[in-house]
C-alpha cells in the first residue's frame, strides 16, 4: 500500500510539478526532458515490481518507453536529434503520463493519497508539445516528407528511430486540429487510423492484451468526427467513426453522417487555412524558399565564381591564405574555410549555454522583442573581449575581409532545436530608429558554423538560388548594404529547418561606421538593382 501511496504521488507531481517552456527551441535542455522520463521509468518500475498484479496493463508501455530509453543511452545526442523522437519525448511525458496517473487513481480511490516529495524533475510545457508538433509539419512542408514514412521514423529515406504507435498519430491529429491546422490534422489522423487497423487485424491472440482505444480516447475520436463532420471532411470523420464504431458497437451517437453529398460549408477553404500560417507562408516568395531548401533549385551560372586561395588583408597570409569560395559577386557571398577548430568550438558553445534564451524578433515599442514561430531557436550574446578566442575571431574576420570589426554587435551564439529555422529576412535594419545613428546599421554578416548539421540547417538566399550547408568551423560572409549604404534587398536569407541533428552558429554583424576605406562608394548609386526584391510577392 505504501508503495501504491508513492506511484500515486509521483503522477501528482505531473500536475503540481514546474513547467519550463522553450524546449523546443533549442536542443540544449532537452536531455533534462529525456533523465526526467529516465527518472519516471526507474521509479515506476520499482513499483511495478511490488504491485505487478494490479499494474499489469501498464507493462506493454512500459517496455516501449524502455525501448526509447535503451536505444537513447547508445547515442543520446543522435538520439535528441531526431524530431520524431523528441516529439514523442515531449507527447510523453506531457499526456501520457497523466494518463497512467488516472489509471493509478482509479485502482486507488478508496484509499487517501498525498504527495509531499520534491524529485525537482523537468517537464515540458503546452507551448512545447505544440512547438513540437509544429516542427514535425514544418518539416513535413518544407522537405516534402510522406506522412506514413515520418510516422515511421524515416526521414528523407533513412531510419533514424522506432514507429511512432497509432496513439502518437492520433495525439499529433488531435493537437494539430485545436490548433487549427486541418489539412494536417486530416493526414495524421488518417495515418493513426490507418496503424490502428493493421495492429487489430495483425493481433494474434484473443487473450494477448490490449491495446485498443481506451474510453477516453474513444470519446476524442468521436468529438473529432463530428468536428471534422462540422468542416465538410466527410471522409476522414467517416473513417474516425467507423473505428469507434468497431471497438464500441452499443456506443449510441447523438449526430449522423447524413449525405456526403452535402455542400461543405462556404468558408471551407479560409477555414482550413492553418491557425498558425500568415499570408507570408502562403505566398510564390515562401514557396520559393523552400524549393531552395530541399535544393529544388540552383544559382545560374551568370557569374565567373571561384575557389581560391585568398591572401586577405595581413602579411602572414602570404604563408597561410585562406580558403576562399565564391557563392556570388553581386551582392557578394562567399565561405572562408576551417576558420575555426573543433577546440575553440567547444570553448564558445560551453561559454553559450548557460545563457541560451528564446531567440526573439521584431522590435516593439518600448524597445521590446517577442517570441515568435518565424524563428525557432535559443541564443546567447557574448562580448568579444571576455576570452581570447572571440578576440581571435574578429582578427581573423578583419584579416580575411579588410573590414573595421571595431563596431560590432556582441557575437551571438544560436543552437536550432526541433525543426528549429529562422525565416526569410534581411539582418540590416529597416528602421533607423533601431541601431545607433554613431554606428550605422549592418554593413555585413559572418555566420560562423560551429556544428555539423545531418539534414536540413543549410542558410538559403531564395532571390540568390544559393543554399550553404553548415560545415564545422566554416564562416559564411556577405554584404547586407550596397556600397552607397543603401539596403541590399537581394540578401533575404532564412535558416532552414533543420531535419536531423543540431545546428549552432555565430553570428558576427558588422555596422558600417569607419569602411569608408575599407569599402568605399562608386560615383554613382547602386542599389537600384536591388529595389524589386524590397516588396513580397
């Protein structure tokens, strides 16, 4: 009973416990979400081992969980990595575990419970299931993925983990349907129901356990019918009933399918229109730049680029040049190669992480930033000064591109979670008001790669058709101003999702002030060549 007094108290914490948001955002954290499972799986299975009788139904989950578990301590950072896995992580201990807790209460509801013990565990908020969710369809958009194949744990063709089981489906479905997305939630609920009747007509004993739709999920798929019903997806709202149908047959319904000839309703099309999109998504520059990203298109070849050993701007590179590649001369786009080592990488991401945040967008008034899907990531800013290898990193930068590096912005240290990306957009400021008139706004932009990325993470340049892969210790350079100062709109670039792995960068911004000699004017103005690319079409 003492036992069965503590498995009750450690469900309770899922409900009283803290929840710390943001995991999502960045692949820092989220192994403090896998030892809190880890943590869960070892007590509740000690007390399994005492109560195995009355807990026996709970077995079956258990062992998968294990399974996740075993597969993890082999490679956890492969493992965290993979944003199927990280989904059903968070899904997990977010619903899941509250269910086994009803469960517990259940076998338990004559008896007084209370808990009183801290485990100061971690767990996952709504914002982050959702933000999850949202990464495994943003991957799904941007890299084409089929749904039965993610499901599955393939994604682009290779087996990174374990099935998604059909609840995992119909969970996704139903978050992405509260969410509003129902072109989404049609093909996961679809795909659960699809898993669900291979797993029912693949049982091979009557006496095996089961593990069918539990009564509350039942009544889910059934409110989700009718909704779906509501909208005019006959189809899928027919499939979802007919599984109810087949696991309660005396289950009686207040609503009918009626004629599936009916008229949908006249709004259908605004109304399936994704809770979380924007007439940017929607829009030929947005689709574009996810052609770049799956590498659907390429960069003409207009312009005479090369690779090449460059000398920069100190003698000592006569003796050492640096490895130089050319992605455009006008506006100007180029990689410096092994600009850092693996060593110094380690530094600047130990120095990062115990400052990581939410990375925020768009200035309000008042000077403030806000959280935001457009970009998904945490980031830290670090000065130059504090250690010697930031200090060696502007040298390097100055010496390579012949740029003052005396105004800079504070190096800002980014890693990219679960599907983490940055949209389309330009790193010059539009509003003067937004950078110190002493200063001037963003001359130029170095990223510096400090990660390898598996699959997707490549930072895309749609009006350019360029895409660059990250590559450890690699910098990425441009010009975001014309010479005359003006704002180059031809350099909008967006990190792309990343699909498999982690990225982290560094990103340098360089302000104009003190480059006159550096990189000086033309007679006349030359941005004109550029305006077009300022409106979205």
């Amino acid at each position: 009973m003492r036992g069965l007094t503590l498995l009750v108290g450690l469900f309770s914490l899922l409900a009283q416990g803290s929840l710390a948001s943001d995991y999502f955002s960045s692949i820092t954290g989220l192994e403090d979400l896998l030892h809190t499972e880890q943590y869960l799986t070892r007590e509740l299975r000690s007390k399994v081992n005492t109560i195995k009788t009355a807990l026996q139904h709970l077995e079956s989950e258990l062992s998968s969980i294990e399974k996740e578990h075993t597969m993890a301590a082999s490679d956890t950072e492969n493992y965290l990595t993979n944003p199927v896995n990280v989904y059903r992580l968070m899904k997990r201990l977010h619903t899941d575990w509250s269910l086994m807790e009803g469960r517990v209460q259940l076998m338990a509801e004559e008896m007084n419970f209370n808990a009183t013990r801290e485990y100061g565990l971690s767990y996952p908020s709504q914002e982050d299931v959702e933000g999850s969710a949202l990464a495994l369809v943003r991957l799904q958009s941007t890299y084409k993925l089929d749904v039965a194949q993610v499901a599955q744990g393939i994604l682009n063709g290779v087996k990174y983990g374990s099935d998604m089981s059909w609840q995992d489906c119909f969970e996704l479905g139903q978050q992405l349907f509260e969410m509003e997305d129902y072109n989404n939630t049609k093909v996961w609920l679809r795909e659960s129901m699809e898993r669900l009747r291979r797993q029912t007509s693949h049982a091979s004993s009557p006496l095996a356990p089961t593990s069918g739709p539990s009564t509350v999920t039942l009544n889910k798929m059934e409110a989700t019918a009718k909704s779906l019903f509501q909208l005019g997806d006959f189809d899928t709202a027919f499939e979802l009933s007919q599984r109810v149908l087949q696991f309660d047959p005396k289950r009686i319904r207040n609503w009918h399918l009626g004629d599936k000839g009916t008229a949908p309703r006249e709004d259908i099309e605004d109304v399936y229109l994704p809770k979380h999109s924007d007439s940017y998504s929607l829009s030929q520059e947005f689709a574009k730049y996810e052609k770049v990203c799956r590498g659907e298109v390429h960069p003409i070849a207009r312009q005479e680029l090369r690779c090449r050993y460059s000398r920069g701007n100190h003698p000592y590179r006569f003796l050492a040049p640096l490895k130089l590649e050319e992605h455009s001369l006008d506006p100007y786009v180029a990689t410096f190669h092994d600009m850092l080592n693996p060593r110094k990488i380690s530094q600047l991401r130990e120095m990062a992480v115990p400052r990581m945040h939410r990375s925020t967008v768009n200035p309000l008034p008042g000077g403030q930033l806000k959280k935001s899907a457009f970009r998904v990531s945490k980031n830290a800013w670090l000065a130059y000064e504090s250690h010697p290898t930031m200090v060696g990193m502007l040298r390097d930068l100055k010496d390579a591109t012949g740029l003052d590096t005396t105004f800079c912005e504070q190096l800002q240290v980014a890693n990219y979670g679960v599907g983490g990306h940055y949209e389309p957009h330009w790193d010059f400021f539009r509003d003067p008001n937004h950078y110190p008139a002493e200063e001037g706004n963003r001359i130029a932009t170095a990223i510096f790669y400090l990660s390898e990325v598996e699959q997707g993470g490549a930072t895309a340049f749609p009006f350019l058709d360029i895409a660059v892969k990250p590559q450890l210790g690699n910098v990425l350079f441009w010009y975001n101003l014309h010479r005359s100062l003006d704002k180059d709109y031809r350099t909008k670039h967006a990190g792309c999702p990343v699909l498999k792995g982690s990225k982290w960068i560094g990103n340098v911004w360089i302000h104009e002030v003190t480059q006159t000699f550096a990189r000086p004017c033309d007679v006349f103005r030359d941005h004109d060549v550029s305006l077009e690319y300022e409106i979205i079409k």
